[in-house]
C-alpha cells in the first residue's frame, strides 16, 4: 500500500507540473564576477575585464595571486569555477580571476577579428588563393597586433587590476590556448617579466608560415635571439598540447620550441612539456588547464602538496 500512495502522489505531482506555466530564468554565474569596461585604449579597443575575486582570503600579511586570462569568453567561465576545490583546499593560491574581454562581445558572441589583431604578432596576407586562411579575411586582415595588446596589458590592464584590488605584484600567471597561446608564447619571449608563470596550451606557432622549415619560422627565430637578462627571477612555463593534436604537426612544434628554449640554458626559466593521450584541439582546454594550473604550484612553500606530475628543471 506505502508503494501505490507513493506513485500515486508521484503522479499527482506530474500532472500538476505538466499542467502548471512555469517560467525560465535567467542563469546567474554561481560565483560573483565583477565586470568592467574600461576606456578606448592605446591601441584603440574598448576592452572588458571580468574579475572573479578568491573564493578564500590569502595568508596572513599577503596578497592573493593573478590568473589572467586571453579569449576570456572560452577560457574565464569554465575556469573560474572547475577549479574552485583546488582553491578552498590550497592547492593552488587565493587567486584573483580576470579574463580579458572586449566590449563589442558583451552579448557573449565571440568575434574572430578580436583574435586576429591582438593573438597574432605578425601581419599577413594569404601568398595566393590556394592558402587555407585566403577563403577566411577574418582570419587575416588587421593580424600582427600582440606589441600593441602588451602594451595596453602593461600600461593599462595590469595596474588597473593591482590599483583596484589587493593583489600581488610578483606572482602573476597568463594563460592562453590556440591562437591565444601563440600570444602567450610572444609575451614569454619578448616581456617574460609580465608574467612569473604561464599556461600555455596547444599555441599557434604555425601562424602565417607553417610551411616553413620549423627553424626558420618566425617564433623560433625569436628563441635564437632571446635575450637571457629578461628573466631576472624564476619563470615557471607549462606548456600542453592534446596528443591528437598532429594537424599543422602542433605536437612536433612544442617538442621543437621547449628543446630550443632549454638549449638557452637559461636558469631562471623552468620548462615542462605535457602532451596530454586522447585530446584533440577542441577540447584539450579543461584537462589542461586543471593539470597545468596545480602544475604550476607543486612544491611550492605555504602551497598543500598534490600528486601533481609535474616536474620543474633544476
């Protein structure tokens, strides 16, 4: 009898449901984001920062780390809430979220050319209507903007951040995958005191000459000429690509990069490769950025110890 007046009220409740209007609302983010749109800037973007403040206060007399993120409508959500239990246990430090926006996105549409002009270092034009990215302008037209978006990171982002909240100057860590990561990688080589920490994931580096010998192409030219001064304290960099990721031979590419960079033999500069079995490019991000983020800390002092694999050079 108990099993019949259970389906009974079961039932009773479906059809109430079935027969009730019920209304959708709106989904609020579960985690408090602070959004601002600053000033047209150097470079004459309107850009948007959304800022996700720790979700627990920092050690006694210090400040709360900065994870910044590029393409912060792909990276900033998922990221700012799939790591929350490695916060509240100390894994990884209390940490300010900030993904770099732009104003024209704020319906939440992502527009190519955004990438294009700032995740590129160099400009180019398809050599004729055979290339892969001729059929695409947005893919091309307005490229080779990065100087100019580190500038407006620099002189701009970055104090605003640390004049409006309570955040450390010296452990600051950028992240970026695909393109994005292209422009990480250009800011680990031309401005490495930016950052004291990077994850970077799945770059770009065949952009605009992929069908160069991996020698001769443009980021690897900037490695022969790396000036050594420009990392005056620890730099710690992890870099993943998805062991699926052979199209535009990605794998080979950061093989060629991070065996480059440690030929540099550059102290304060501590490498570490993951090729991740089983993920292709689109969806290589969340494993990545979950490994490389608890990554980054292990071993570090006042940081809870994780089973974390990865291993910093000596």
């Amino acid at each position: 009898m108990k099993k019949i007046a259970l389906l009974l009220t079961a039932l009773v409740f479906s059809l109430n449901l079935l027969s009730q209007t019920i209304e959708p609302k709106p989904f609020e983010f579960p985690y408090k984001v602070f959004v601002y749109d600053l000033p047209t800037s150097s470079n004459g973007i309107d850009y948007r920062l959304y800022i996700r403040p720790p979700l627990r206060n920092p050690e006694n007399g210090e400040k709360s780390s900065s994870f910044y993120f590029l393409d912060a409508l792909s990276l900033f959500v998922p990221s700012a809430a799939m790591s929350n239990n490695y916060e509240y246990f100390n894994y990884i430090p209390s940490a300010y979220f900030i993904g770099i926006g732009y104003s024209n996105e704020a319906d939440g549409t992502p527009k190519e050319e955004n990438r294009t002009r700032d995740y590129t270092p160099t400009q180019f034009t398809p050599p004729d209507s055979t290339h892969f990215l001729a059929s695409n302008p947005v893919d091309y037209v307005g490229s080779g903007g990065t100087d100019a978006f580190l500038n407006v990171l620099k002189e701009q982002i970055i104090p605003f951040v640390e004049k409006h909240f309570e955040v450390s100057e010296s452990d600051r860590v950028l992240i970026g995958k695909s393109i994005s990561g292209l422009a990480a990688t250009h800011t680990l080589l031309t401005q490495p005191d930016l950052f004291n920490r990077y994850l970077i994931i799945s770059p770009s580096l065949w952009w605009d000459d992929w069908n160069y010998p991996r020698h001769d192409r443009y980021v690897m030219k900037q490695v022969s000429s790396l000036n050594k001064d420009l990392f005056g304290n620890e730099t710690r960099v992890y870099f993943a690509v998805g062991g699926e990721e052979a199209g535009f031979g990605m794998i080979t590419d950061l093989y060629v990069l991070v065996n480059k960079l440690r030929m540099k033999r550059i102290d304060n500069l501590k490498l570490y490769l993951d090729v991740l079995d089983g993920e292709i490019h689109e969806g290589v991000f969340p494993s990545a950025f979950m490994k490389g983020i608890i990554g980054i800390y292990c071993n570090e002092e006042k940081i809870r110890p994780s089973p974390s694999p990865v291993k910093w050079d000596d």
